[in-house]
C-alpha cells in the first residue's frame, strides 16, 4: 500500500472522479477500462480500502495526468480537455507496435522464460490488482520497448 504524508486516498478519489465525469464514464465503465473490480474502483473514489504504488503509475499513464498530481495534488491541476482515457490511446498504440514476426515471438517467449520475469509478473499482479497475465505482458512489453530503445542510442 501506499503510504506518506502527504498521501491522502480521499483526495485522489475526489481526482479520479473529477477525470471520471469529464469522461463521461460510470463507476463501472471505469472499473472495466483499468482492469480492476467496480468494488475496488468505487473504494478508490470514496477514498477507502488501498491502492497500489503501482496501481497509482498505472492510472497516472492511463489518464495522462502527472502522478504529482493524481496522487498528492501537487502542481498544477491537468487540462481536463486533453484527458483522454487511455483506451484510446490503446488504439493508437496499437499503431506503434511492432509487427508479430517469428523474431519477436521467440523474443516474447526468451523474456518470458527468464527467472525473474515470472516471479515478478506475481508481485506485480498480487500488489497492483491485476492479473498475472496482464502483469507478464506489462513486463514483456516494458523489456522489449527498452531493449529497442537502447538499440536506437
């Protein structure tokens, strides 16, 4: 869980549903957009129960809003018109991915078989509330994208 001073669940909850109506969603549009349960997203928005440190980058990313803020309220408040749920920017993500060759597969299944890689896709699915699969892929996609970024440089 994450803990801090200046960490206040029932302010982030007042953030997430700021972004949730100007997203026009429900509770449970939300819930089922971020992979969580619309239990664990409706204590989150009444600022009960725990979130994750890694559950809390996730929604970050997914919103587009500076953790700063989501979590602390720190820095200015985001733009609200350039919110876009990242379930959009999934689509457009799509684009920028590579193509499924033999390459990349055998690639996906090296990183896969890694010891590390398995244990860890179980703490990360275990502290962030999503699935073990769900976490592999994060930590595969993660691997592969900074292995071409150290290829670039």
């Amino acid at each position: 869980m994450l803990k801090s001073n200046n960490f206040n669940l029932t302010e982030i909850g007042k953030r997430l549903k700021a972004i949730r109506k100007h997203l026009h969603k429900t509770q449970f549009q939300m819930a089922k957009d971020l992979g969580i349960s619309l239990s664990h997203y409706s204590k989150l928005e009444i600022g009960i129960g725990g979130m994750s440190r890694g559950l809390g980058v996730a929604l970050s990313k997914h919103f587009g809003v500076p953790i700063s803020w989501l979590l602390y309220g720190e820095g200015e408040k985001p733009d609200f018109s350039t919110i876009t749920m990242n379930v959009a920017g999934i689509d457009s993500d799509m684009a920028n991915r590579p193509t499924v060759t033999e390459d990349l597969i055998a690639k996906i299944i090296e990183i896969i078989e890694q010891d590390e890689i398995k244990p860890l896709a179980e703490k990360i699915a275990t502290t962030t509330n999503i699935t073990y699969h769900r976490a592999l892929a994060m930590l595969v996609r993660e691997k592969i994208r900074a292995e071409e970024i150290e290829r670039k440089a």
